[in-house]
C-alpha cells in the first residue's frame, strides 16, 4: 500500500467522522433545548392566564360586595312585620255523632263511637307594616291558618296587594270550619275549654312578598308570623273576645 493511498483513507474517514459529529450536534438543538424551552414558556403562560382570572374573581367579588353595600347604605331596608291585633269569635263548638245522629250528651261508654266534629267561624284584625322609607312591599301570597292543640282545623287567605312607604295596613280576614272531623280526646278537651271560657289556638300567618323599587322587583322571600292566642267562647249572642295574644 502507497504511502497515497493512505491519506486518502484517513481523509474519508475523517470526512464521514466530521459529518456525523455534525449530524448529532444538529438533533442535539433541534430535540433538547428548543423543545425544553417551549414547554417552560407554556407553563409561564398558563401559569399568568391563571393568576389573571383570579385575579379577576376577586376584584368583581369586592365590587359586588361594595355595590351592595352602597345600595344598603342608601336604602337601609327593613323587614316586613306582621302581627295579630283583635279576633272575634262568632262560632266555636265541638258537636259529637253517633252513626250520623248528633248527641247531645256523651259519658265514657261512648268514646269508641263517636264522631266529634268541630266548627269555627273567626274574625281576625291583622296588622301589616312597611316601615322602609324608600322600598315598597309586594304581597303575593297571604295564608292565615288555625289551630287547636297542634292540629289545623281552619285556612283562609287574604287578596294579594301593593304596600307603600312607611305604612301600615290593617287586614280583616274571616275563618270558618265546619264540621271538622276531630279525635274523641280533642273534641272533650275543645268542649271542656269551651264551657270554662277560655280557649286557647295557635294562629299562623305566612306571606310570600317581594321588594319593589322603582320598576324592579325583587325575588320572593317568605314572612312567617306565628302567634299562640287565647280567646273566650261565644255566647248570649255576644262574641268570643280575645284575652291575650303572643306573637
């Protein structure tokens, strides 16, 4: 072998060397620090996208707040009151049946047969109040219900209406039941109340209202007044009176 030969092979192989070393700094760049870098700058960018709506959050949740306590502060609002005033009682009776015949004197060896009834015709005065200066109520819906020891044996209810500023206005809703079925145990105790004189119910009123200010009107809200009353019972053509009522 020539001494050309050999330089020739030294210098194709230092060729093919030179390219390959070239080759694997290239993939080197293109595949390690580019792509590293991209990865990073998305996280940064997803990272501040993040911060920025938080952000955002909390400074609409501060201003929300700030704008409802402005409109408190202008408005002070108060909540609706409702109480009971004055009832008369035009009929509270319990009458007893047997196989649909009414008695009119019962004793103990009856008390599986009978069937007491109860009937009640009730007059309620009824005190609603606005004291807010610059909001006006909205009655949607008025329920007044009555009780006897614990069990509702009376509903009516009262027409929808438009409450002003700073008003009061009194409601006078009437109540009857008739022939209300009753448990023979409750029926002696209404009739031995009765003929003491002193009776005592538990009222309920429940209204459904709104706010209105201006042309806007509010979402409904409820207003629960609950009022546990002692009344007389009706006789010698007179009325039952109201003896005292805690609301």
């Amino acid at each position: 072998m020539s001494v050309v030969s050999l330089c020739e092979g030294l210098a194709g192989r230092f060729i093919i060397l030179k390219k390959m070393a070239k080759k694997h700094h290239s993939e080197v760049q293109i595949d390690g620090t580019p792509e590293h870098y991209i990865k990073h700058r998305r996280r940064r960018i997803l990272k501040a996208c993040l911060a920025s709506l938080c952000g955002l959050l909390v400074i609409f949740v501060l201003l929300l707040g700030l704008a409802a306590l402005i409109v408190w502060l202008i408005l002070r609002p108060k909540s609706p009151s409702w109480s009971l005033r004055d009832v008369q009682v035009v009929t509270l009776n319990v009458q007893f049946y047997r196989s649909g015949r009414r008695l009119y004197s019962t004793g103990p060896q009856d008390t599986l047969l009978l069937n007491p009834q109860l009937n009640a015709d009730l007059y309620f005065t009824i005190e609603a109040e606005n004291a807010n200066k610059k909001i006006k109520l909205v009655y949607d819906t008025i329920n007044v219900y009555s009780s006897y020891a614990d069990y509702r044996f009376g509903h009516t209810n009262v027409p929808p209406f438009l409450q002003g500023y700073r008003n009061t206005t009194l409601l006078h809703p009437e109540l009857k039941a008739q022939s209300v079925p009753v448990a023979v145990n409750l029926g002696y105790a209404l009739q031995n109340d009765i003929r003491n004189n002193k009776v005592l119910l538990q009222i309920q009123v429940d209204v459904k209202a709104r706010v209105k200010i201006g042309s806007y009107k509010s979402f409904s809200f409820w207003v629960h007044t609950s009022c546990d009353i002692a009344v007389t019972a009706p006789g010698n053509g007179l009325p039952g009176k109201l003896l005292s009522a805690k609301c």
